[in-house]
C-alpha cells in the first residue's frame, strides 16, 4: 500500500460527477428517491433464462439491452456487452453531472472494474462461435478490457485507460488507483468506476457456493441466508483541487486502503483480519480517527461468513460506540466488481442528504456480535462515511468519503 | 521521487526461459504454442498443485523464483496483470453450465476462473497481506500492473513490488480467436501463446541491476502522431532518438505492425530492432515476456543471435525502448537503462 504520509505536497481529490444506473434507478435522481423513500430493487430475474429463477431474487436494471441501445444511439450491429451498455449508460451520467468536457486541453484517464467482463455474450454463443457468424462480433467483446475500451471510445478518452478485476472489491480498487494517479500528480482528472451485469455464469457460480438466498437477502441480520446478485454500473469523476476552482464539488476522497486476508480464496477470516487492515490503512491515509468516521457503507453481503467478520474487524477498528452503519446491498443486491462504485455513489449521496441509509430487513442481531444496523431512514450530521468492499482472494478495500 | 530497479526477471514462455543461465531462442510454430512447463513441485506443494490450472500454476512459480532471485520473502505489493483472466477454468464452468444445463454444478472451477486468482494465490502462499491489485485490461494488462508498481517505488516509498504479466491458452475460446485470425488475410500470423513473467521492482541500488525509467500507456494513438508521441516521451526523460540502443518491438505478422515501421522511422540507422513474438506468441500479457528479454539483455550486454538475426551486434548497450500496441490500440512504451 502506498505510504504517502511523508507525500506532504500531495494533492486533495475532489468528486465533481456521479452517475449510476441501478436495481433501484436508471438515473442519480432515481436512484436517490429509491434511497429516500427505503424502496427496494430486488425481484425476481426477467433478463436472463435461468433455471435458478425460482429459486432466487435478483437487482436487475429494469431496462433490457434494446432498450440501452437506444437509448444510447448505438448502430444496430453494436457489439456491446450488457455489461457495456450499463457502463456507457453510468459514465456519461458522471461526465455531464460534473459538466466538464472531454477534449485534449486536460488529459483525462479512465479506470473501470468489471468481474466477467463480456460473460453475458459468451455464455450465449460460445457454442455458435465456429459457425454462426453474426456472433463472432462477440469474440473480441468477451475479455475485461473490451468493456472500458467501448466506453473510453465513445467518451473520447485516449490517454491513460485501464480495468482491474479483484472481484467484488473490483471498483473500489479503480476509485483507489484513480485517487493515488492524482494524489501522486500523474492525472488532474479521472473517470474512475466499475459496470458488471448479471451473468447465468455468475448466478450459477454463487449457486454453487451455496450463498445465493431464495428471498430478499437481510445483511447482519442473525437468521441472513445469503446474497442477491445484482447488476449495476456507477463512475465518479475525480478532479485534483486545483482543477475545482469555482466549481461544485460533491464530497472529497479522503482516504483508501487494500490489504489482503491471505487465509481463503472465497472465505473471510474469522477475525477480518483483511477488512481490519484495509480499514486501518484508509483512516491513516485520511488522517482521521475512527470516532471521526459518522457512517459505514458496509460490504454486509449478508452472507452467514462476510457479515460475521466484517462485523469482527468493524469492532475491532471501531469498538463502542459503532458508528450508524448499514449494507445498502438490501437495495441493489451484491453488484459485484461494480458494488464499489454503486457504495461510493451512496455514499457521496449520504454526505448531500446528510442521511444515513437504511439497513431494510433487519429484524435481530448477529448472536455473537450483538451489532446492530442503522435500519431505518436517519438524519444527522455526516462529516465523513467509510465504505467497504471485499472480493475473493482476500481482496479487501476500504474508501473515506469526506464533506470537508 | 525515486528510482525504480528490476531486482529480477523470470519468464516461463515457449522458450527455455525458466531454466537457462544464457538465452537460447527457437522459432516457434503452429497454431497455438503452450509454454514449456518448469518443475513446477520445486515451487508448489504437490496437494496444491493438483487443482491449479496452467497460468495458475505458471504464475506462482514464476513469482516464488523472482522472489527468490531478488531475497524477499514478502514484497510490499502483488500486481499481477492478465488478458484472459482464468480462461481454462472459465471454460470448464461454462462448459459444465451449458453440458448440464446449470444442473450438478460444483464450485471449484468459478472460484479458480476469477480474474485475480493468480494474485490471490501468490499472496496466499506467501501469507502476504500486503496491497494486492490484478490488471485485466486487454494488451495493457501487464502494464497497467508494471505502471501501479513504478508509481508506488517511484512516488509513494514503497521498497519491493512484485509485478507480473500471465495468460494461459485455454482448450476452446482460443480456437475461436485463432480461427477469426486465419480467415483474415491481414490477421496475426505468429502462434498464439501463453506465459507468464514476473518482476520485482524495488527502490533500492544493485550491482547490476536495471533501471525502468518510465513507462506510457495510451489507449488510442493515430499512426501519424506516433513518431511525435514517442519522442515526447523520450524528452520527458531527458533522452533523444539516438540515446536509444536496441528497440523492441511486438511484431505479430498482422496489418498494424504498420505501426511498428512507423516507430523504428524515428530512430537512427544505428539502433538496433528487434522483434520478440515469433518466439513466444502473441497474447495479451506477451509484452511482459519483451520486458523480460530487455532486462536479460541489458543484464549479459549480449543479444541472442536468433533474435538479432545478422543484424550487427553493439558493443555497448545501455538503453532499451519497448513498444508494444494491440490491433492499433493499446499502446505501450518501457524505458530501460543499464546501471
């Protein structure tokens, strides 16, 4: 992890744009209502066949890929991947949100997290590649890169592009490596994200691994019998201080942090070891003490395993009093290599509405941790918010939001 | 801001990279050109080894012998970068998904078929809790990778970085790739390979050891405008054309090594070209293995005859530009110097 304490003269990294399309909105605006009205995205699956429809719940965006294409103006033989579709859709929201414009007077970078990358495609026609050739325009859309690259093109960014794949910790380490870029005075500006769409592939991995609930899943809560999957996509343009002049800025990122747990590749350990260090690393970058922290956007997969240990280190980093925290994931479901990005977009949007969101579904506490989540709409003074997200490999990420 | 030295320099690739002392290179050919496997029980215990798939097991073993040849047991960072990701195991759960029709699944192939399962496995080994990040962005995977780690030595104090690029073939998707390119006439025309090569890069002066100045990463870039961008970058640090001993470049026999000609223009008669795909394939992370050859050269002051094919041999070199770009995108340059 970067030591950049001795840095002195590294720069702030102010957020001048989000953009998000979720299970719970095609817009910020929609999106925003959803929170503040408590209103859950999670039904069953309609976009994709899967004979595991019945027995899951999903966050899917409600609008099938015909629709994002036009939506988008894309030619008819467009080779985007839905996972493309929802990016393109979320990046050009945070561009025209920040109202800066894209042109070679400031080189401006692009960094995007994806899981599977172009799956929804492959796993529909891998079998008619050798003979069917309108679907051979999928091929070269089936690797990771594929999606950031359609989307940098169409936003006119040709400098600095790049896409990392650490699994659901995916776009929270985009947000830290498009933070250290300007902090280290690499970039003035950078888009920074992460797109991932529901996959048969991905739903029937979790199947396997028998996290995948059958009914809306209740993060923390004692009785919690796994996750929804979701989809999602959601950048935030990142701008050096300098570049902010006179203009409005939504929050700052503060702080960022990565460690691994080094103890499973899909389990947590018992103590959140990762999660404690991740977290621990992004107060000292932010230079805050963990009082000084009003809200926890929390990874709370609502997995038996993740809400265990990451309510371990939570206690561990913050002991009593625990600060509001919630897993807006009983909105959205787990979007994966995207939830970074939709959990920093919550929570740019916390310190605006000065809300905590609601933890929906809670009804009793973790036996052996006795916490409790924010489970209700709250008000109050909200300086700064830490978000969590962790991914198989023991990829454990933390980010601080601040007002400042 | 701080220099950043490569410590060492491991490849496992088409060639008889892992083992050798000296380079001895051999035209490949074929279709597709699986790298050569080490004795990978050296590296890995037997138990673990049974469920890894190839790059898996490529990238550990290439990552333990780098550290190995640099004396850390733990670095400050793992970045590993890959194009295909855990292309074997993605193939095999997706196989059995549609073979099955997503009935009697099990797990073990989806949880090996994530992206930063190489990463993840090298930190596991080692008990590594550092900063752990995995590239996945087409031909500039490993650099992005190689970019994160320059960035931490160079501005952020960070002392030793493991940095590596690994792709595996795969058994089905590959033939795909390879089947689009022959029915091309200006496709790739070199094998399509796998490997995996593996760095570290540290803050600290070696006897012998070699410099990374810088490195560029673009993802677009007009052929017209190459020339101007190279030498910008050159400037940047401080360094001319003919500063430039030996170019290397990513020659894949396709329509865009256009792009190539149109580099080595900006360079004097006497700097040498080379071109290192026909020995070890074309695939998204091939450039870590260019890196690799540039680091062993620099290293012995000797170019492999094969690889220099007749072109007169320098008695000095010091200074190695590598450009790389994937079907006239993804552009890449290093910057080394022999210290």
């Amino acid at each position: 992890m970067p030591n950049i304490e001795k840095n002195k003269a590294r720069k702030g990294v102010a957020i001048t744009g989000i953009g998000i399309i979720s299970a719970i909105g095609n817009t910020l605006e929609e999106n925003r209502i959803s929170l503040l009205s408590s209103q859950s995205g999670i039904g069953d699956v309609t976009q994709i066949k899967t004979k595991q429809a019945s027995q899951i719940k999903v966050g899917e965006v409600k609008l099938t890929n015909d629709e994002l294409i036009d939506q988008l103006n894309l030619p008819k033989d467009n080779n985007f991947t839905r996972t493309a579709l929802l990016g393109l859709v979320a990046a050009k929201e945070a561009v025209k949100n920040s109202g800066i414009s894209i042109d070679a007077s400031i080189e401006t970078g692009f960094i995007s997290a994806t899981s599977v990358g172009g799956m929804d495609k492959t796993e529909i026609h891998l079998k008619d590649f050798p003979s069917k050739r309108e679907t051979q325009k999928y091929v070269s859309s089936h690797h990771a890169g594929d999606s950031t690259q359609k989307i940098a093109d169409a936003l006119g960014i040709n400098g600095f592009v790049t896409t990392i794949s650490t699994a659901c910790s995916s776009a929270a380490n985009a947000i830290m490596l498009g933070a250290r870029m300007i902090t280290s005075g690499q970039l003035d500006r950078v888009i920074v994200g992460g797109t991932d769409a529901l996959s048969k592939f991905t739903i029937n991995g979790f199947k396997t691994l028998m996290i995948l609930s059958d009914d809306v899943c209740t993060p923390f809560d004692e009785d919690r019998k796994g996750l929804n999957l979701g989809e999602a996509a959601a950048y935030l343009v990142l701008e050096s201080d300098e570049m902010t002049k006179n203009k409005n800025v939504l929050a700052y990122l503060t702080g960022y942090g990565n460690a691994n747990d080094a103890f499973h590749q899909t389990a947590s350990s018992e103590t959140g070891e990762g999660a404690f260090l991740a977290m621990q690393k992004a107060l000292q970058i932010a230079d805050l003490k963990s009082s000084d922290i009003n809200y926890v956007n929390a990874h709370g997969t609502a997995t038996p395993n993740n809400d265990l240990s990451e309510s371990m280190a939570l206690t561990r980093i913050f002991g009593e009093p625990m600060p509001d925290f919630s897993s807006t994931k009983s909105f959205t479901g787990h979007t994966l290599a995207a939830a970074g990005a939709i959990e920093a977009v919550f929570s740019v949007m916390a310190l605006q509405e000065q809300t905590v969101w609601p933890n929906l579904n809670f009804r009793t506490k973790i036996e052996e941790t006795g916490l409790e989540p924010t489970s209700v709409l709250k008000t109050k003074n909200i300086q700064n918010v830490l978000s969590n997200s962790f991914g198989f490999g023991g990829n454990c990420s933390t980010l601080i939001f601040s007002k400042r | 801001m701080n220099s950043c030295y490569i410590h060492s320099a491991v490849s496992i690739s088409a060639q008889n990279s892992f083992e050798l002392e000296f380079l001895e290179l051999f035209e490949i050919s074929g279709k597709n050109v699986e790298a050569i496997a080490p004795n990978y029980k050296e590296y890995i215990s037997p138990m673990v080894l049974r469920r890894m798939a190839t790059g898996v097991k490529m990238g550990v073993a290439a990552a333990s012998k780098a550290l190995q040849n640099a004396n850390i047991d733990k670095p400050n960072a793992i970045l590993t970068g890959t194009g295909m990701g855990c292309i074997e195991d993605t193939e095999k759960f997706l196989n059995s998904i549609i073979a099955n029709d997503e009935e009697f699944l099990t797990p073990t192939s989806f949880i090996q078929s994530t992206h930063n399962t190489v990463g993840a496995q090298i930190a596991l080994g080692l008990q590594c809790k550092a900063y752990n990040n995995t590239y996945v962005h087409g031909a500039l995977s490993f650099e992005s990778a190689l970019l994160d780690g320059l960035l931490m030595v160079q501005n952020e104090e960070t002392k030793n970085v493991l940095v590596g690029g690994v792709d595996e073939l795969g058994t089905e998707f590959v033939d795909y790739v390879r089947m689009l390119e022959d029915q091309n006439p200006n496709g790739i025309k070199v094998p399509i390979g796998e490997g995996a090569s593996f760095f570290v890069l540290s803050s600290e002066k070696k006897h012998n050891v070699v410099e990374l100045l810088g490195i560029k990463t673009s993802s677009k870039l007009s052929i017209h405008s190459l020339q101007n961008e190279l030498i910008a970058f050159l400037s940047h640090h401080h360094l001319k054309p003919d500063s430039i001993d030996v170019l290397i470049l990513g020659n894949n026999g396709d329509s865009f090594d256009d792009y190539y000609d149109e580099a080595s223009k900006a360079f004097p008669q006497e700097t040498i070209n080379l071109s290192y795909k026909q020995f070890c394939g074309e695939f998204y992370t091939a450039s870590a293995f260019g890196l690799f050859l540039g680091c062993e050269i620099l290293k012995s002051q000797q170019i492999p005859e094969t690889l220099l094919q007749h072109k007169a041999q320098k008695t000095s070199l010091k200074t190695i530009l590598l450009y790389n770009q994937f079907k006239g995108r993804d552009h890449s340059f290093i910057l080394l110097r022999q210290c």
